[in-house]
C-alpha cells in the first residue's frame, strides 16, 4: 500500500535480486506490467514464498477478502503527503478494518537525505502507536531492503506459531 511514486515497484523488483532468494523459479523472470510478484525467501533453513499484491492495482478490493498475511505501507521520506496518505492507511487498518495482521511501516528514498521532509522518530512513533513495524530503505541504493523482506516474512512466521 502506499501513494504513486514512492517506490513500491522499485522495493519489489529488489526483492527479487535478494540474497535470501530461494529456489522457486516460477517467477523468477517476474513480468515487470505483472502488478503480483512472487518471491521465494529461504530464513533459517525454511522457504517460503512471498506474494505481492499492489493495492492501487486493485483498487475495488476489500481488504476482508483476501487472505492477507501483513501489510506493507509505504511513504517517501521526501514526500509528506505520501506520510500523511500512510497515516491514514494505518489508522484505516488498525481502527476500520481493525485487522491484527502484521503491518509494516516503511519510509523509503533515504537516500535523499537533504530533501528529507519527515523524521525517523515522527515515523517511529506513529507505528509504535499502531503497533506496526517501522522500517526505512532506500530501493535506489538496495540499502535494507533484505532487511525489509526478512522482517516480514519474520512477522509472518510469529505471528502463525508465536515462539
Ligand atoms: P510506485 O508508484 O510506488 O510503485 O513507485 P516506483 O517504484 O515506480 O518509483 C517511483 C519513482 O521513484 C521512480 O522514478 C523510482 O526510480 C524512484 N525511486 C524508487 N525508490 C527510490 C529510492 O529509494 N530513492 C530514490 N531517490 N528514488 C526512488
């Protein structure tokens, strides 16, 4: 989930070259006008296999009727209204559809530092309140984006067979 532009497809495409990329080659050439990706990740010696679903390209979809792991929301640090559009998706999630699903806050283009427009501890805190998952990437600079797709499967994982 997340506004046009903030790099959703370029996180995705990431995902597909991460070094915790398993097995699965079904897509492993995914169509780039194909809106659903899966990939396969192998976490601690088990693979699972992850699939995508945009939302804006599903835009008559609820949200009650797709069997949904986690949701991924993501904003551009450089972009406030991308944060305030997350804000609402957040609360949407949690107060509306009030779903106990894994969210995952994420703040993508760090590495547009110098036109940054909304701080690590505003984000923090918002997911903190929601408690959801805050994470921020750069899909530019590959920069924590494994890390992104390990910390959801991971939240998937617990929250199927909590430890
Ligand atoms: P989407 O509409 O959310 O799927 O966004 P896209 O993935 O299509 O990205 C929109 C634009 O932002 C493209 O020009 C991307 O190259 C650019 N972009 C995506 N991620 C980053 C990033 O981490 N840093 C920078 N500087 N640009 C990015």
């Amino acid at each position: 989930m997340g506004a046009p532009g903030v790099g959703k497809t370029a996180l995705t495409r990431q995902f597909m070259t991460s070094e915790y990329k398993g097995t699965y080659t079904e897509s492993n050439t995914p169509d780039l006008l194909e809106p659903e990706r899966n990939v396969s990740v192998l976490l601690d010696g088990l693979e699972s296999t992850l699939h995508f679903i945009a939302e804006e390209q599903h835009p008559d979809f609820e949200i009650e009727d797709i069997p949904i792991d986690a949701f991924v929301i993501v904003f551009a640090v450089s972009d406030p209204a991308s944060y305030n559009q997350a804000i609402l998706a957040v609360r949407r999630l949690r107060e509306e559809v009030r779903t106990n699903k894994a969210v995952i806050l994420v703040g993508n283009k760090t590495d547009l530092a110098r036109q940054r427009r909304v701080a690590r501890h505003d984000a923090a805190r918002l997911a903190k309140k929601y408690h959801c998952r805050y994470a921020e990437t750069s899909a530019a600079l590959n920069h924590h984006v494994d890390e992104l797709l390990v910390g959801i499967l991971s939240q998937i994982r617990e929250q199927i067979s909590p430890s």
